[in-house]
C-alpha cells in the first residue's frame, strides 16, 4: 500500500517535471544553449500567478492563458536582447550569461515580491480523490492533467506544423535547413520564446503545489538538469521519461531511505549518466570534433 | 594577443580596489565621543530560507531601538542599528560580523536568527572578546564550546522546549496517551532538538516510536511525508519545524486524510495570522506548540511592546520580533550596569550574575550562557492560540485532546 501510494505520488510529480523540463530540453536540441535561467523563469511565473491570483481570485490553473503569451513575449526579448549577442561565441558563454540572468531575475524578484515564500492556495489545494485507501492531492492531479495537455500541444506543434518542423530542421542541420530558405535568426528566437513560454504553464502548477521564494529557482535549475541529461539533452520524449523516472525516484528515496537523500537523487543521476551513458536514454552521440 | 590588451584594464581594476579598501580604513577610525551614537551591529537572514523570521527579528530590533532613542537613548547616547543580511548562509553570516567588529568598528553586537546561523556568528564574536546576546540560539551546539560571552534570550534550550508538553503526555490516563508516535523534523539545529527532547521522554514512558526521520531545509513537498506517516498509524505526531515546513506538512496530512490525535510543532503554530491562513482556520484546532513569548503575559514593557509593534507594522507582534526584543533588552540592561561599552568582559560577568527582567518574563543563565526559566505550552483553540501550561500565565483553562479531525473550526 505505501509502495503505491508512494509511486502514485512520484508519477504525478514526474508529469509535472516533464513540463517543466520541455523548456529547458528544446532550446537545447536547438540551439545547444543551456539556458540556467529557466529555473529563475519558471519562479517569476509563478509569481505572476501568485499576482494575478492575489489581485483578481483567477484560478491558477485558468491564468496559464495569461502566463505563457506574458512569458513567451519575455523570452522572445531576451534572446533577441541578450542571447542572439552570444551565438557566435563557445557553448560556455551561454552558460554564463544565463547564470547571469538568473541571478538578476532573482534579485528583481526580491525586490519586487521580496524574499518571502508564497503560495497559491485555490479552494482545492489542501484536498485529495480518494481512491480505496490511497489519495490523490487535487492540485496536484490538476497539475499533471495540465502538463500532460500543453506537452501534447507542444508535441503537435513541434510535429504538424511548419514552424514546427523549420524548428525541428534547424536542430538536426542548421546548414541545411538555412539552405531550404529557414530564417534561422528568427527560429532560434522563436524556439527560445517558446521554450520560456513553457514555464508560463510550468511556474503556474508549480504555484498550488509548493511554496517559493525568489531563490527556490537554484533547486529547480539541479533537478530541472538531472531530468534532462537522464532523458537525453534535447530529447522531448526523453526529458518526459526522465521526469517520470527521476520523480518516482525522489519519492521512493523520501519515503524508504530519507527524505534528506531526495534531491541528491538528482546529482547522482547526472554523475552516473555522464560516466556511463553520456547521451541518456533518448539523446543522440554528437560528434564534437567534427560537427564544428 | 587579447590577453595582453586586457591587462591595462585588469591593472586598472586592482589600483580602485586597493584604493577603495586605504579610503574605507582611514574613514573608521577614531572614535570616543559621548555625543556620536552608540552602533550596534548585527547580521540577519533578511533574504533566503529564513527570511521570514529574519524579517521579524529585525522588526524587534527596531521596535527596542525607537523604544530605547525616545527614552533618552543607552548610556545618554543614540542609538544606531547597523544591520546587514547574511542570506541565511553560514559563510556570509561569519564576514559579517566580522567586517561589524574589524571594519565597522560597533560598539556592541546583537545575534543573528537561529541556531544555525548563530553558532558560527558567535565564535566570531568569542575570538573578539564581545558581548553576543542572541535571540534565537537554543541549539546545544551552542553550549559546549566553552564560551564565555554568548547569551541565549529566551527562557529555555531546545532540549527543554517542549518539556510541558512531554509532560502533559505521559501524565494522561491509560485510555487517552497515545501508543506510538511520529518524529518527523527538519535538519535544524533548533527544530531538531526540541524533537529529540520529546522523544526521549515518550520513549521513557513506553510510547513507541513509528516514524523518525529528518528532512531537508528546502523540501517543499510533503506528500510523501505524510503518506509515509499515515501508513504508520502515528497515534501523536511532533514535528521540528521551521514555519513553511510545518505548513507544508498540515496541509500534507489533510490531503492525506490522516489526522493524529495529538500533534505538536515547533515554531509554525506561533506565528499566528500567517499560519492559520496557511493551512486553513479550521484546520489548526488542538495543535500544540512551545512558545517563548505571550502577547498576554503582563510583563514589564510588554503591553507597550505591543502597542508600538502595531502603530510601526500593524497586527500582532511574532514570537521571534519578541524575542529580538528580549535580547536587545537583555544587552541594554547589561551595559546600563556596568555603565560603559568598552571592557565587554564585564558586561559578560554581570550577565552570568545576574537576572534580567524582558517581556519573556525574568531571564537569568547559567555559566555557559544557557537559560534556566521554562517555555510556555500554547494550543490553537477555536481559531486562536492560547496559552494552556503552566496553570499560572494560562489563558484557557481547557486543553483540546483528542485533536478532532481536520476541518472541524471555522
């Protein structure tokens, strides 16, 4: 019985890490741009839905349609801003620049909101579906039937349309897909709006399920990373195994051996994935010395 | 070829640095003057994990500070706070004190906020032979080192917080005590404590121990705590909280459908307004808590403790602004004593001698610094917290047991 409720429990959190992972894993593909100011994105969105939520009683849930244009218009700005600026420049530039960026959003988020913890709490929050003698947390079923929802919508963009393919060309031959008349420039901007536009919905789940506070992005960023290096870098069906796998993981480590031991889970994983199988479950080996 | 244009600017960089740091030194000095104001220095977690209480310890402080400047100031001197934020990090915490002692040169130092924070700020203090009153150190970490100048403001260690409560436990007639017990605690060297206090004496009395296990500072997810608690049938939960934690767990256990018959946590429960709200009024009936400070204690100062907290901030006080409080009063009494801030030895030697009237009640120590008076037990009832142990400063003369399920007030 605590052996299903506790994966009950992790596979609900898993879907709702695999949104928030979708962001992070597709600019990547894309772009090879590590984008560590996600986590810092993803707690500013949660933030405009703790702010909406305050001013207006809007369920937070419903404010997705708000959240996601509102960051999607952040993240085109930023990429046109600051990142484009980089393209050029080694992988590691990015790195830094985004690790600059997180850090600043904090401090903005501080300023603004100041450093104490929030929370979003709609009449369903503290309530479960009871199900024989396991229960399942209302916001969180919520969460992860919302995060399942904007996945596929992400999928099918990425799949049916041509924008969608145009993105994906310009990750698989950047060369080639310039060749067939791709605006790469405003691809790789689009792609980098869409991929924050997902912590529109992601920061929005996240605001029922956890308090946070401006600095609650640095645990996010660490797992957020272990998800998708599990998953394969780039990968969008990798980076949804990986949540799955990494939050029944973090459950189990919380409930069998501590919950002291369940971030760790998420370092671990990184170490073990580059040691032993540096592509993850669904990424591809990339040949460096050749591809630049 | 670009290292080489870099240098220039790089040496141009070190010359400001190094001429910043001769100008800030030859700005510090002197001193001595009766009419310049008395500095007291302290660092607290105005941003990070414990910003919340850092941000009422820092309201206490000032609160005091207006107090104490409308009366004339300390030693007929103003007084000036000079309080910077340590990020609720151990490192930043220790070059803040020390950057108050070496290069601010304070004249007295008030402590940080909790044991973990606290510990090392107070070495720092030891090795600069200063006086560190603190609001909020209870950890034992913090008594066997041997120091001589660290007090703890409030009137009982962690160990001995919740000793009413154990008490009140064991001393229930067969058919009521609980038969087992959940431990569950944050990794704090002040909620920890006070949990294994409570252990030890449930345990001497035959309650069993179900659950004990210790969680990180930054879980913010406790579904899985409370499954866990659930399938193992706790008959009393105690939890080491900080504030979110417990929180986090009330709302946990409602979700999980699971409600103990005595439940106890440290810290949450006292922070009135926000923790109702935050697990809900109706879901706070019965819970227990240690408290160092009653808004309705008739302590000397304490009403108008009250009175200007509410013109200043609005609503009531929290525990730990009383207790920035306390500890400032504790210092301000000291240095009244002995008249002078500049042997701190002394003002340490009238401490451990004597005993010091604060809102908390009369506050003595013994050699080591530790507190010798006792925490009070509050229970919420019907929305409110009241005080229901010891029978003298009681505020209800009934105490809630068993805790009725989830959702029962309001």
């Amino acid at each position: 019985m605590k052996l299903a409720q506790t994966i009950l429990l992790g596979l609900l959190t898993g879907g709702v890490y695999a949104l928030l992972a979708s962001g992070l894993t597709l600019v990547f593909g894309v772009m090879r741009i590590i984008n560590v100011a996600q986590g810092a994105l993803l707690i500013l969105a949660a933030l405009f839905t703790f702010e909406i939520w305050r001013r207006t009683g809007l369920d937070p849930l419903l404010s997705i349609v708000v959240t996601t244009p509102l960051m999607f218009g952040i993240g085109w700005l930023l990429y046109r801003g600051m990142l484009a600026r980089v393209r050029a420049a080694p992988e590691a530039m990015s790195v830094l620049l985004t690790f600059a960026l997180a850090i600043a959003i904090e401090g903005f988020m501080g300023l603004i909101w100041r450093n104490v913890f929030r929370s979003v709490t709609p009449s369903y929050f503290a309530s479960s579906f009871h199900v024989g003698s396991l229960f399942l947390p209302k916001g969180l079923a919520a969460g992860c039937l919302t995060a399942v929802v904007v996945l596929a919508l992400l999928y099918l963009v990425l799949t049916r349309t041509w924008t969608g393919r145009a993105i994906r060309g310009a990750a698989e031959n950047l060369q080639g897909a310039q060749l067939v008349g791709v605006r790469v420039l405003d691809v790789a901007a689009l792609t980098f709006a869409i991929g924050v536009a997902t912590t529109g919905a992601g920061g929005s789940i996240l605001s029922i399920l956890q308090p946070f506070f401006p600095a609650s992005h640095y645990v996010w960023i660490s797992k957020l990373l272990g998800i998708i290096v599990l998953g394969g870098m780039g990968s969008l069906p990798g980076a949804a195994i990986g949540a799955l796998l990494l939050g029944v993981a973090e459950n189990l480590t919380s409930a069998y051996i501590s919950p002291r031991w369940s971030l760790v889970v998420f370092y671990v994983v990184i170490m073990v994935v580059l040691l032993v199988r540096p592509q993850g479950i669904a990424g591809s080996r990339l040949r460096e010395d050749v591809a630049a | 070829m670009t290292k080489f244009r870099r240098l220039p600017a790089v040496l141009v960089t070190l010359l400001l640095l190094v001429a910043a740091g001769c100008s800030s030194k030859s700005g510090s000095g002197g001193g001595g003057e009766t009419s310049k104001p008395l500095v007291i220095g302290a660092s607290l977690p105005l941003s990070g994990d414990f910003s919340q209480p850092g941000e009422a310890s820092h309201r206490g402080y000032t609160i005091w500070q207006e107090m104490v400047n409308k009366n004339g100031g300390l030693l007929k001197r103003q007084v000036q706070l000079k309080i910077v934020d340590d990020a609720s990090d151990q490192n930043t915490v220790v070059s803040d004190y020390t950057r108050l002692i070496s290069q601010d040169k304070v004249d007295l130092l008030l402590g940080s906020f909790s044991s973990l924070l606290n510990i090392p700020a107070s070495a720092v203090a030891e090795r600069n032979r200063k006086t560190f009153v603190c609001p909020s150190c209870g950890s034992p970490d913090m008594f066997n080192r041997g120091f001589k100048n660290i007090f703890f403001a409030q009137p009982a260690t962690a160990v001995h917080q919740a000793d009413l409560f154990a008490q009140w436990v064991t001393s229930l007639p067969a058919d009521q005590r609980p038969k087992t017990a959940a431990y569950p605690t944050q990794d704090d060297p002040f909620a920890q404590p006070v949990v294994e206090g409570i252990k030890a004496k449930l345990e001497a009395a035959g309650i069993k121990t179900v659950y004990s296990k210790v969680y990180p500072p930054d879980t913010g997810n406790f579904d899985t705590i409370a499954s866990d608690i659930k399938a193992s049938k706790a008959d009393l939960i105690a939890q080491g909280a900080v504030f979110e934690d417990g929180v986090g767990l009330v709302r946990s256990l409602v979700k999980a459908g699971y409600s103990p018959k005595q439940m106890f946590q440290t810290s949450a429960p006292s922070n009135g307004d926000q923790y109702s709200k935050g697990v809900g009024v109706g879901n706070t009936e019965g819970v227990f808590y240690a408290v160092s400070w009653s808004p309705q204690a008739k302590y000397p100062l304490n009403q108008e403790f009250l009175q200007a907290y509410k013109a200043k901030y609005g609503g009531v006080p929290e525990e730990d602004a009383a207790d920035a409080f306390a500890a400032a009063q504790v210092l301000q009494a000291a240095v009244q004593a002995v008249g002078s801030v500049d042997d701190q030895a002394k003002i340490s030697d009238w401490l451990h001698k004597n005993k010091v009237e604060t809102i908390l009640g009369p506050l003595s120590w013994d050699e080591r610094g530790a507190p010798q008076q006792a925490f009070i037990l509050a229970q919420w009832q019907n929305g409110a917290a009241q005080v229901v142990l010891p029978k003298e400063v009681a505020t209800s003369q009934t105490i809630v047991n068993p805790k009725p399920n989830w959702g029962a007030q309001g």
